[in-house]
C-alpha cells in the first residue's frame, strides 16, 4: 500500500513538472514575440531624428534673368586683322554706355545732333519709354516724348526731321542682342628695323561710343595700344577713331 502511494506521489510531480516546463516555454515565447515590435521601431524612430536635420532642396536658378542696363551694348564685340607684316590686330569692345542711359549710345545720338552730351540727357529726361515687352509708345506717347525732346532740343536748332533721322539711325533692339549702326575699324603696324613702332589706321570706322580695347600680336610678341575716338554730326565718321598709340 505504501509502495502504491510512493508511485502515484511521483506520477504527480512529473505532471506538475511537465506543466511548469510548458508554461515557462509559453512565457519566454510571448516575451520573445512582444519585443520584436520594439526592435523594428528602433530604426524607424533613428530616421524620424534624421529627417529635421535634412536641408531643403535650394532654390533653382531663374532661367530669365533680369537683363543689365548694359545689355545689348556689345561690349563684348571683337575684330581681328592680321596685316602683312604678320601681326595680329584686335580691337574688342568700344560699344559702352553710360549707366544713367540705361544702354542707349547717348553720347553718339548727342554728337549727330550737335548738341553736348548732357542736353540730350536733359532732353530724355522728359521722355516716357514704352513698357518692357510693348511693341513701342502708342501714337500719343510718341506725340509726348517728341514734344518734351523738341522743348530741350528746338533752341539749338535741332528740327522734328533731324530728330527723327537721328533717332531711327540709332535705334536698336538690346533685348536680342543687338549693337546701333556701326562700322569695326582697322588698322596695321608701322615697323622699323623690324620692330613696331607705330599704328597707321587703316579704316577709322564709325559708330564708337567708347575707346576699344586694342591688343597687337606678333613675331616680336604682344603690345597694346590705346584709341582715340572722335564725335561728329555726320554719320559716317560719328564715333571714329582718329588715332591710335602704342603703349
């Protein structure tokens, strides 16, 4: 009887025993599976802290820049001619104007009319320019500004005709890149014991509102030279140059 006793005692601890190991399992198995949520998390909050550090994408750049007030006056235009005497003449620019002109070769536009500089500019000053993109003043604008240019300019002499020829001589669209009426001078060097000595101008041209930069060179290496421009109401010799000196 004590013998069967003992068995059914040891029956029930083994029970109890196998219930325990199966519990435990179940519990490290739930805990294993909670923490998982936890351990994919991680990364996801490691971006969220890196997402404020980003910057944001710059600006891009306008693709229509607003133009200069220098725009269209050619200052970047060149010609070169190399002379018999194998150098290379070039004169680069001479289409520059005065800021407060907002790129109209006043002092070219002046010189035709014979009147100085700053009366033209008085003149303009009363003259109302037709709106960026317009296709020119109206008929009563046109009227305006010729009345407010002839009140400055009509006591030197100047006439609505004059003023006219004058003004379409000149006139040029900047927008698209265009230079007035011009004509590129030309020149060749004087050499002495085969060394240049001197410039001699060959075409003084026309239509410079400023000196051109002018670079010679050649067999005997590089110079540069300095132009002098002159202004007269004719047109074909209005902003030509008269002289031109080595450096």
């Amino acid at each position: 009887m004590k013998a069967k006793k003992t068995i059914v005692t040891l029956l029930i601890l083994i029970a109890v025993s196998a219930g325990a190991v199966q519990l435990t399992t179940a519990n490290s198995s739930n805990a294993h599976s909670n923490n998982k949520p936890n351990e994919a998390a991680a990364p996801a909050r490691v971006h969220e802290k890196k997402n404020p550090d980003k910057k944001p994408p710059s600006s891009p750049v306008s693709a229509n820049p607003k133009p200069s007030a220098n725009a269209g006056t050619g200052s970047g235009t060149s010609t070169s001619i190399t002379d018999q005497n194998g150098y290379t003449i070039s004169l680069t620019g001479g289409y520059d104007t005065d800021s407060v002109d907002h790129g109209r070769p006043v002092v070219l536009i002046a010189a035709a009319l014979g009147v100085p500089t700053e009366v033209f500019r008085e003149a303009f000053s009363g003259v109302t320019p037709a709106g960026a993109g317009s296709d020119g003043p109206t008929s009563e604008q046109a009227q305006s500004n010729k009345a407010a240019l002839l009140k400055v300019l009509a006591p030197y002499g100047i006439s609505n005709d004059r003023l006219d020829e004058v003004s379409n001589y000149y006139r040029y669209n900047g927008s698209k890149g265009e230079v007035w009426t011009r004509t590129a001078a030309t020149a060749t060097t004087l050499l002495t014991n085969g060394k240049v000595t001197g410039i001699k101008i060959t075409n003084a041209g026309a239509g410079y509102s400023s000196a051109p930069t002018i670079t010679i060179t050649g067999p005997t290496g590089t110079f540069s030279a300095t132009a002098t421009v002159s202004y007269t109401t004719d047109f074909k010799t209005n902003g030509s140059l008269t002289a031109i000196k080595l450096n």
